[in-house]
C-alpha cells in the first residue's frame, strides 16, 4: 500500500472519532436536566406497626378486622420514593371506641393530603391534613369502600385510578411534573408546571404510565450506534480497496 494513502485513513478514524464525540456530546446536551416524577394518591397497608406499599389497588385489595390502610398525596418518582403516611399505622389508637359487631369488621383508615409543596397548581391540601376513621363493614368490603367511609367523595379515572379523595385535588389524575435536582438536606422539590401526559401507580391502579414525550436515550444511542457503525464500515472499505 503506498505511504501516501494511510494518511487517509487516519483521517477517517479522525473524523470518525469526531463523529462519537459529537454524537455523545448531543445526547449528553439532549438529556433532561430534571426527573420525572408524578402526581398521585398512593395506597399503604400496615405490615405490624410500619406502613408496607399496597401490591394491589383499592378496589380489589380486602383488609380483615383488625387492618390499617392508608393513603398519602404527593409526587414522587416511583414506589419506592413515594411518601408514607405521616402517622403510624396504630388500629388501637383509630378504632378504640369502635365495638366489633357479628358479621362485620372493623378497619382503620389514614388519610393524608400532604403538603403544600405537593399540591397541584391554584389548590391548597385540606385541612386538617390528617384524617382518620373506623368504619364498620361487612366482612368481605374492599379497602375502596372502607375509604368511602371515611373521605368521599372519591373519584377516579377510566383505568380505575384513584384520582381524588374528599374532593382533592379538584382536577387532575397522576400528573408528570418535574422534579429539579435534590435540594441541600435531600430533599427534591417538584416545579410548579406539570408536563403533558398522566400517570399511574400499582398501589392505586394497576401499572405505572411512562409519560415520555419523545425518544428514549437508549433509542437515541442505538440509532447512533447503527449510523457510526456503518460509517467504520465505509471507513474500513475504503482502506481496503485502496
């Protein structure tokens, strides 16, 4: 090969390189600067004196006598980041004047409206934010009925979602707000502009919503990846034939 051509290829490879870091430079210019997180009720069971996420909705989901269920409303990005209810799971403390009847069960109810920071835009949380009760129901009640007991009006959405209790908030449904950078202290606080798309959660439906609204990085880096590696390929065939 003559001495004259290799210059050529690294001269390829040069661009070649080049090409990886703008590609990467892109995705990395590309990337959201905020977590997305969502708007929601979760649901809570109590697991001894702690408060374990529910694996199944409300709706189906059937506390014996005895049981404590909570509900808290905030953003967070997932179950495993979703808020507790602020007061311990304690059936004795919710239910001490309720008397077990023959034929019905008695469940604990904890309702928790959050925080200012977590409401939606123009809405304040009820107030007292926590709200408990004991109501007595036939045996074989969901824990949807139990909270009906408690906090109506409930509403929900066409995927059975539990949207609002005791009227809050007025409007929305799993929302997709942003959530910046964790504050000093560990904390992240949402932004007070909800992106498009809904989103739900197994403790009150039963999947989680992605409310992406474009390409996911993995696709973006996979069509680069196809792109650069035709483009060596044409590198190396070049060479080949020269």
């Amino acid at each position: 090969m003559s001495p004259l051509r290799r210059p050529t290829g690294g001269r390829a490879s040069g661009r070649l390189a080049a090409g990886l870091g703008a590609v990467f430079l892109a995705l990395a210019v590309a990337a959201p600067a905020e977590a997305a997180g969502y708007r929601y009720w979760s649901f809570w069971e109590n697991q001894g004196r702690e408060w374990g996420y529910a694996t199944q909705g409300p709706a189906t989901a059937r506390p014996a006598d005895g049981d404590v269920i909570g509900f808290r409303f905030a953003v967070s990005k997932d179950s495993s980041d979703a808020s507790r209810p602020t007061t311990a799971p304690d059936f004795a403390a919710v239910c001490k004047d309720v008397e077990k009847k023959d034929g019905t069960k008695r469940v604990a109810v904890v309702v928790d409206f959050g925080g200012p920071t977590d409401a939606p835009p123009g809405e304040n949380p009820p107030q007292p934010v926590l709200r408990t009760g004991c109501p007595e129901l036939r045996e074989d009640a969901t824990a949807a009925e139990a909270l009906a007991a408690v906090a109506k009006p409930l509403r929900y959405d066409g995927n059975a979602l539990l949207c609002g209790i005791a009227g809050y908030p007025a409007k929305g449904c799993g929302e997709q707000v942003a959530l910046p950078e964790e504050q000093p202290g560990g904390t992240a606080k949402p932004s007070a502009s909800a992106a498009s798309g809904t989103g739900t959660d197994a403790g009150t439906a039963s999947g989680a919503g992605s409310g992406s609204g474009g390409p996911s990085a993995g696709l973006v880096v996979g069509g680069a990846a196809v792109v650069l590696l035709g483009t060596a390929g044409v590198v190396r065939a070049r060479r080949r034939r020269g």
